[in-house]
C-alpha cells in the first residue's frame, strides 16, 4: 500500500510581533527626544580648566554672545531678569543659579546679568564651561 505524498510547504512567518516591536521602539524614540527642552539660541561656553562637573539644574540662565538672555528656555531681557527669578517656586538663597554664557560675551553684559542675580537675591552663581577635547 502506497500513500500518497504530502507536499512540503513552508509555515508562513507571522512578522506581527517583529512589527509591534518596531512601532514601540519608534514610541520609545519620540518620547526620549521630547524630554529635552530646546534651546532659544546657540551657547558655546568656554573651555574649563577645573576637573569638576557640574550638572545642570533647574535654573539656568543663557547668555548669547550677542547679549540674547534666556531663563531656562523662555527668551527675555535683563530688566525682566528679576521679576522672573522672583516668581520662582524654590527659594533663590538656598539654590545655585547656573549662568551658559557663550565664550564670545562681553564681560560687562555678563556682569550685568550677575548684579541682576545678586539683587533678585541669588546667593550662589555659577558659571558653566565645557572641557576641552583631548
């Protein structure tokens, strides 16, 4: 007795699960950049010299070199400096406000933009640098 023979066909690949992953992997992505606050102009800090890091915190203050002012991502200009530290929720004393000044600022803005710190009452400055590449 002789059976007949079946024909060999490959299963069909299922490319449901490759493709879920692929759609949560591009979730993922556009998640993660959205979590990083654009910056209003370009800053290239100067070169530091010191071994330390500092992260950045929630207060920062960006300082074009061709004098734009910026409060953690909102544009506005040294009189307003002030009034904006003012309506800050944490308290300016016991907080470091950390100044990206480009490395092409003119020192007399950038004292301006301290005496402004000083009479909003911020008691610690500090002044961000990046290292230089090996």
């Amino acid at each position: 007795m002789q059976l007949p023979q079946k024909e060999s066909r490959l299963p069909e690949e299922n490319v449901i699960p490759l493709i879920n992953i692929v759609f949560l992997l591009l979730i993922f992505f556009m998640m993660a950049g959205m979590f990083t606050r654009p910056m209003p102009f370009e800053v290239a800090p100067p070169i530091s010299t010191s071994p330390e890091e500092t992260a950045l915190d929630e207060l920062v203050v960006l300082l074009g070199g061709e004098g734009q002012l910026a409060l953690n991502s909102r544009e506005l200009d040294l009189a307003a400096l002030p009034a904006a530290l003012q309506d800050w929720p944490g308290d300016l004393a016991e907080q470091a406000v950390q100044i990206k000044a480009d490395g092409d600022v003119a020192a007399g803005r950038l004292m301006a933009v301290l005496d402004a710190l000083r009479d909003a009452g911020a008691d610690r400055v500090v002044l961000l640098a990046r290292r230089e590449s090996p």
